[in-house]
C-alpha cells in the first residue's frame, strides 16, 4: 500500500479519503468531460493535485490561509479543491463568472491570501502569483483589500457562503469531519452509491453541489459528468453516454424539460432525480411525472446545516413536503419565545451543521445545531412542509403577509404561470404587496384589476396585491435561485413608470 506524503500540519480526512481511493482504484474513471471529449482518472486528479499544491506553496500560501476559488465546474475545481486541503488552506468557492468588482468585495471581507481565478480576470484583480492548468492563475489579494494582520482559519476546511438575498452573503466555517458527516448521510438518503454516476449540473462551488457531488466523489469516489453550465440539450445524451442515474437540479432545469422534452426521450437511466434550492411546485412535480413517468424528489438543506430532510417516497400527492428528516439529523419546531412547538421556526441538529459564521458568534447557532429562517410544520407521517421565511414577511400598515401565501392563491388563477410575491415601499403602510406575474401566453392578457378581483375573494384587503408586474420569466441566480434584486428593480420600475398601477 502507498503511503500518503502529506504537506499540511495535519492529515485532511477528505484528503485521505481520495488517496485511499488512488491506492485501490487509481484507473477509476471520476471526472468526465464530454465538451472537450475526456474523462479523468482517480490518479489524474492526484497527480494534478500534487502540481498544484507547489504552485500553491511556491507562492507562500501556508496553513491557516484563505484560498479564493472562482473555477466554478471546471475539472480542475477537484484537484484543486484537495491541493488546498493538502496545504491545510481553508477554501472559498465562488462561481467562475463572479465578477471582479464582487470578488474584491469578497476578497475585502473576507481577507484570501491567493485566488484562483480564470486568466482573464488577473490582469484587473491582483498580482500574479503562478499559472495553472485549465486556463486558470494564482494571484495575491487585489491591492487594498487584504486585512492586517492577514485573516487566519486554522481548522476550517470550508467557507460557505449564504445566499445573501436578505443583505450581504455570510459565509458558515465548516470542518472536514463535518463536510463528511453531511455528505454521508446525504448518500444514505438518496441511495447514492460509489458506482452511480451524476450529472453535475449545478455548481460545485455552493453548497448545495459540494454536498452532493463534490464530497461524495471526494468520499466514496461517485462519478460525475462535468459541464461549466446547465447545457440542457446535451444533458440527455450526456446520461446517455455515461450511464449516469442521478441528477440534482433545481426547480427550473425541470420546467425546462417539461416545456422541452428531449426528441429521444427520457434517459433510461438518468432514475434519480433530486430538486433543491428553492421550493419545487407541486405543478412541476405532477408536470414532470405526467411527461416522463418519474418523480423528482425535493432535497431541503442550507449552507449552515448540510442536508435537512429528503423525500424518497414516490407518491405524488405530497410533493410540496420536503420529506423527512435524514438519518442524522433532528429537526424541532420552536415558536418567538423558544420552546418546541407543533408549527414554528426549524432547527436543526447534526454533526454536519457548521462552527458558526465567520466574524461573528452565537445568533442562530444555538443548542447545538442552528435556527433557519424558515417556518414549517410536520404532517401526520412525519414528513416536513415549510410555511413561510422570517425574513420574506411584508409588513402592511403592522400586518404581516406572508408571501407564500399569496403566491399559493394567484397560482390558482387562470392565465398565472408563475407568481413571486414580494414587498415594496410604501410612505403610508411602510410597505405594500407586489406581484410578480409570468404569464400564460395562451391565456387572455391579465389586468391589476383582474389580478386584485381574484384575490379579494380569497385574501383578506391588506394581502392583495397593489402592484402587479408582468415578467416573461421568473429572473434566477447563477445558483438557481430567484434573483430577489432583479424582483425588486422590477417592480421599482413599474412604480416609476407606471403609477396608475397603484390601486
């Protein structure tokens, strides 16, 4: 057996998990890349790993430092996820396309010592460092943003950054173990196997990839097919030619193929198919199984707990659960002043929820575990259904709406494709109701007083929308998510441009 050269202060338990894997399997096939026609080997992202780590600390990064990563799905995001880790480096991954002026903003606030970043950017960002493969460099921190004395994250193996749609994105301290512990028994639930490829469609570098592609492959060498982006028409001959059986998406890769299907059909076997991200309508499930005859399974996690709960069953008449808690974790419901209720705010308790946030103690980690921003509440088979955020409430003259509220009654409402309810200012109430309407084409075109009619009958006067904005789609984040600041200049718009909109 190889013994394992290792440079950092102590041995990474990822990284001695992959080198386990480059002593038993070294031929192993992890990382296929069909747009450039190759697949790399278990002993490709070693030896890759080994290259990098001498860039790395050629540059004089050391343990404890901060490590900048805006590779995104490159095959490289592996290797040099563990060339960080073998230098005890803690890591920040951000998407590929983040743009400079945002990784400066990253970099000030967080305070890297070196950022991979694509070729591209370094000329406009910091001095050059070292050149890697894959048309990525190392650079120092750009001029002005490095702290002093230099930030320090000894023991973190991973920072994850929070969606942000509320303020400035956090970032949660996570260790090896507890990445492991996550991912573990996120496999376990979803019966995610050494041998079942998956399609990475979704980025490596949030959370919600790292948990379920990354580390897996990391742990238990799974495979998985690579593309920088959701490229949906290669997507089912992608499966088709790797024989992958899983794919984790989010809510609109689906609706895409609902309204696309693919000429071949379905991929024999592409069976496991897993939405998280933001909440998987219920119409998108039904829609889905109707067309293809399969189930996709909702996926409930955050960047400060890992994976919550997952539904495995195959009934479609409970789709909008998130299902139940994974093996692991205990989820109880707490009401303002604390104590467990049978409706309330979730928190959660596992081995995989993170130290805490960076810069910051205590909060919402508390009792071992962490309070989401989110209200749920348990069915009669212990399945979980989230009711609402603490941070999406729309205060009207001191009465709270809830947004999902709304959304739930104008997606009964004939011509309504999709709605996002949100709040917007208003000098006499402090805030008003805004919807934001995809509508559907085939249907006659929809009117404010049309829109408000149809609530009133169903919402009490203070949850019906004053402002009504008609998109050709919902606006998304590079993550999948609604891109709540696109939401809100919409409607900032439509207030300047069309003030009779205003009931």
């Amino acid at each position: 057996m190889k013994s394992l050269q290792y440079t950092g202060a102590h041995v990474s338990a990822l990284v001695a998990s992959f080198f386990r894997l480059v002593d038993a399997v070294p031929a192993r096939r992890l990382i296929h890349v069909p747009a450039a026609g190759y697949s790399l080997t278990v002993q490709d992202i070693w030896d890759a790993r080994a290259a990098q780590t001498e860039v790395l600390r050629s540059a004089g990064l050391r343990a404890g430092d901060l490590l900048l990563l805006a590779v995104g799905n490159r095959p490289s995001c592996v290797s040099l996820f563990l060339a960080a880790r073998s230098l005890d480096l803690a890591v920040l991954a951000v998407d590929s396309r983040t743009p400079p002026a945002e990784i400066r903003d990253l970099c000030a606030r967080f305070g890297p010592a070196g950022c991979v970043v694509s070729i591209e950017h370094a000329s406009v960002l910091g001095p050059l460092l070292g050149t890697l493969s894959d048309g990525l460099v190392l650079i120092g921190p750009p001029a002005g943003t490095h702290p002093s004395p230099p930030a320090r994250y000894d023991g973190v193996a991973l920072l994850k950054l929070t969606s942000g749609s509320t303020g400035l994105p956090k970032a949660a301290r996570t260790t090896d173990a507890q990445l492991a512990i996550d991912s573990r028994q996120i496999v376990a639930a979803m019966g995610i196997g050494p041998d079942d490829t998956q399609i990475a469609a979704i980025p490596l570098s949030h959370a919600y990839g790292a948990s379920v592609i990354l580390v897996p492959l990391l742990l238990q060498g799974t495979p998985m097919v690579l593309r920088e982006s959701f490229v949906p028409h290669q997507l089912p001959s992608d499966a088709a030619a790797f024989d992958a059986r899983v794919f984790a998406g989010v809510p609109f890769m689906f609706d895409y193929f609902i309204d696309n299907p693919p000429a071949e059909g379905w991929p024999d076997s592409l069976r496991t198919l897993i939405s998280a991200g933001s909440r998987l309508m219920p119409s998108t499930t039904r829609g889905f199984f109707d067309r293809f005859g399969l189930k996709i399974h909702s996926f409930y996690g955050t960047s400060e707990t890992g994976g919550i709960s997952f539904d495995d069953g195959d009934a479609i008449g409970v789709a909008d659960t998130v299902g139940r808690p994974i093996p692991g974790v205990t989820i109880t419901l707490r009401t303002e002043d604390g104590r467990p209720a049978i409706s309330g705010r979730v928190h959660v308790r596992n081995g995989g929820v993170a130290d805490g946030y960076v810069g910051e103690s205590g909060g919402d980690f508390c009792d071992e575990g962490f309070l989401t921003g989110d209200y749920g509440t348990f069915d009669g088979e212990g399945r979980l259904l989230l009711t609402g955020r603490v941070s999406s409430f729309i205060n009207v003259a001191g009465k709270k709406v809830q947004p999902a509220e709304v959304e739930d009654v104008l997606r009964e409402m004939p011509g309504v494709r999709d709605v996002r309810v949100l709040g917007a200012a208003d000098q006499q109430r402090g805030e008003q109701v805004a919807a934001c309407i995809v509508r559907d084409r085939t249907a006659p075109p929809l009117t404010v007083l049309t829109v408000r009619k149809f609530c009133s009958a169903r919402l009490a006067p203070y949850k019906i929308p004053r402002i009504v904005v008609c998109l050709d789609a919902i606006p998304m984040t590079a993550r999948g998510k609604v891109d709540r600041h696109a939401l809100d200049e919409a409607v900032k718009a439509a207030i300047a441009g069309f003030p009779e909109q205003l009931c």
